[in-house]
C-alpha cells in the first residue's frame, strides 16, 4: 500500500509537471518570444516586461506547489478507490441534467471560495504566510500560475479535496473542471489580452474575468481578487473602477496600429 501510494505521488508529480512545462513554456515561447513584436498591442503592461530571475523564482515556488498538490491528489485518489468518496461513473444512476449542473455548482463554489479567501490571504497580517511570492510578480507570466507558497497551495486545494466527500460529482465533471481551472488561471497571468473587445459590452460575458482583470490585480494590488467571475468584486466594492477604462485603452491601442 505504501509503495503504491508513493507511486501515485510521483506519478501526479510528475504529470504536473509535464503539463505545467508543456502549457507555461509554449505559452511563453508564443507569446513572450517568438511572436512577441506581433502581439505588441495585445501587452497589457506596456512599460513592463519578466526577467529571468523572475522566471526562476515562479518555476521555483511551481515546483514546490506541484509537489503538494501531487501529495493531495494522491490521497483524493486513495480515499476514491476505498469508497470514501462521491465520485461517479458513467454506470450510476445519476442524471446527466445532474450531471451539468454539478459542473456548474462546483465552479460557483470554486469561485465563491477563491474571492474569499484570495481576498483574506491580503490582509497584512497572512499575506507574508500565505500570498506574497505568488505577488513577487508584478507582470506576471505563464510561469506564474502555480508560484505559490504552501500554505497558499493548501488553500488554493481545499475546494478541489473537499467537494468529492460531500457532492456526487461524475468523474469527467472532475475532469473538465481542473480543465477549465488551469486555462483559466494561464490566460489570467499570460501578460497578454486575448479577448474580443466587446467582451465587456455584453451583459452576460462581463461577469467572466479577463486576462487584463487579474493582471490589474498583480500590477494594483488590492481589487480584482476574481477567479472565473466578476460577480464577487463588483457585489463587495472590489473591482478596481478603471478596469473597463484600462481593458478598452488596450484594444484601442490595437485598432491604432
């Protein structure tokens, strides 16, 4: 049992790593280099740019966030095959009506939780523990995304290691929500806006987050602690008010070119 589980550690970790070399690398290769004169306008921090020294300081702190996660994932896996949890397959009884609306709840609760707590680990008094080398970075990069502390990684798992004890969740619901969380959490330290420029003159699409939402919140600070939704930081007062101003500023950049 212990060299399975050891096994199953190494193999998350190892997976992890992988995919977050895969995506963070030719995202950056792409955007940060290779077609970096191209996408020029698309730069959401014009007067800024990342380093190397910054690049080894969030491949550091990635490595060691992988290597935790990798640990936690193992013991979701562990407690899965002993039938502690409720995930299920395609052989249960569950409805696929259910089944949608599972994908929706868990992001919802993923959300929820991100605001709430992204928003604790600022006060002054955690953020040293908790936030602040994931904040090293002031223009952030796709290397960026996993940077984190591991007291931030234990929070940043904990709606990811709860929900299955406590919610039937299918196990592709799993799947395509770690999906849509790791893309959502490249494009939103890419450095670079790739959304349409209307995006924010469409009632429903606003609510989602831009890369240039949480850009402003490595650049500024205090304000768009956001995850997938805006919905939290415009209910609490948080979204910084030049938001929209700054995100139709970059497109207006474009159409100049």
């Amino acid at each position: 049992m212990q060299a399975a589980f050891l096994s199953a550690i190494l193999y998350n970790f190892f997976g992890y790593l992988l995919f977050y070399f895969l995506f963070a690398g030719m995202l950056y290769y792409l955007c940060w280099m290779r077609f970096a004169g191209n996408l020029k306008n698309r730069r959401i921090q014009v007067k800024r740019r990342t380093f190397a020294p910054q690049i080894r300081h969030d491949i550091l702190f990635s490595l060691q966030s992988i290597f935790l996660s990798s640990i936690l994932l193992s013991f979701l896996f562990a407690a899965h095959e002993l039938g502690y949890t409720r995930i299920y397959h395609a052989d249960s009884n569950h409805s696929l009506g259910y089944t949608l609306f599972s994908l929706i709840l868990v992001l919802v609760i993923d959300d929820a939780f991100f605001y709430w707590s992204h928003r604790l680990m600022h006060h002054r008094r955690l953020f040293r523990l908790f936030h602040k080398e994931h904040h090293h970075s002031t223009d952030p990069s796709p290397f960026t995304s996993l940077a984190f502390q591991p007291l931030e990684t234990l929070v940043e798992n904990v709606v990811g290691m709860a929900l299955p004890f406590v919610l039937p969740i299918h196990w592709n619901v799993i799947l395509i929500w770690q999906t849509i969380s790791f893309a959502n959490n490249f494009l939103a330290h890419l450095g670079y806006e790739f959304y349409p420029h209307y995006w924010l003159k469409v009632p429903l699409l606003r609510l989602k987050t831009t890369s240039t939402h949480h850009n402003m919140h490595h650049r500024l600070f205090n304000g768009n602690y956001g995850l997938y939704f805006t919905i939290w930081d415009k209910l609490m007062g948080t979204e910084f008010p030049n938001y929209a101003e700054t995100f139709s500023e970059l497109h207006s950049r474009r159409r100049e070119d």
